[in-house]
C-alpha cells in the first residue's frame, strides 16, 4: 500500500506495461520491451522498487483510506497522464508495508528478496538476487499527526496490519 521515500539515489521513469496492477512500495522488473512489471517468476529480475502506483481500485498512499482519490478524473492511476512510473534504483533507504509475513521475523541485516512484488526471506523468493536488507524490523510507524499510538503521532496505517519496515535497497 505505501512507500516512505527516507533516502533515495535515482529516481528513474519508466513506461509501464498494458493492463498491470502495481502499488506504490512493490518490487518491479522490465519485461523484454523495456516497460514496468510486477517481479513474478517470469519477470524474475528485479530493476527497483515502485514510487507510483497503478490501479483501477484503489490509492496506495501511505496512511490514506482505500477510497480516496487525490485526483479524481486519474480513478486511482498515477501513472495515466504520462504513462511512466516512478522506479527507485541503486540504492536509498525506504519504509514500506509491501512484505510477505515471513519477513516480519527477520533479523536485522537480513537479506531480502522479492516473491510476486513483496519483499521476502529466501525460502520463497523468485527472483534473481538479493533486492535489500532490513535496517529496521517490521513495526508502528509515526504519521506525523499528533496523536497517542506512538511518539506523540498516531500510527501510520497501511497493510501488513498497519506495519512497515524499512530497509535499504541493494538493486
């Protein structure tokens, strides 16, 4: 559902691909035109990790209701005006909540990969090598709103049970 941007090195545009659902935090590969995918097992190198996301559904911003739209003649589409996405490669440091349940359990310094977009441990990884190492456990994360969840902010919510963790980016 959501990506905070703490460090970041390049952020590249992409053209993405016909028909494909991407949330903003997902790990995406190149098919052979050279366009934006979701990382699957027939896309299985991973080229960096999602900055906009793609729907037909919903909003993938940090914190936001699922029904609400920023822009509403985009229904949800950060990427319709220009077709391009957002993909953050070479490295940065990143908080998401776009992570398979085993990844929870991580240690610190662990290396992770990435399973049909979600980061991943190993035992279920697709994809060609390793896409980052956790630098902060899975957990709360402070919204910025004054609140009573966690350091004087409520938290953040988003998927995963409203948990983000951050990690720094290997690809």
């Amino acid at each position: 559902m959501a990506l905070i941007e703490r460090y970041h090195v390049v952020a590249a545009e992409r053209a993405v691909a016909t028909g494909e659902t991407i949330k903003e935090g997902q790990i995406v590969s190149l098919n052979s035109s050279g366009e934006v995918v979701l990382q699957s097992a027939t896309n299985s190198v991973p080229y960096g990790i999602a900055g906009d996301t793609k729907s037909t559904s919903a909003s993938s911003m940090p914190g936001i209701a699922t029904g609400w739209q920023n822009r509403a003649s985009d229904y949800f589409d950060e990427t319709k005006a220009s077709g391009k996405m957002t993909v953050y490669h070479s490295g940065g440091e990143f908080a998401t909540d776009q992570f398979s349940a085993n990844v929870a359990s991580a240690t610190i310094g662990a290396a992770l990969y990435a399973n049909s977009g979600m980061l991943c441990t190993a035992a279920e990884s697709t994809a060609s090598g390793i896409v980052g190492r956790l630098v902060k456990a899975a957990g709360t994360y402070p919204s910025g709103v004054p609140g009573i969840d966690l350091n004087g902010d409520q938290a953040l919510s988003g998927d995963n049970s409203n948990t983000y963790l951050e990690i720094k980016l290997a690809i």
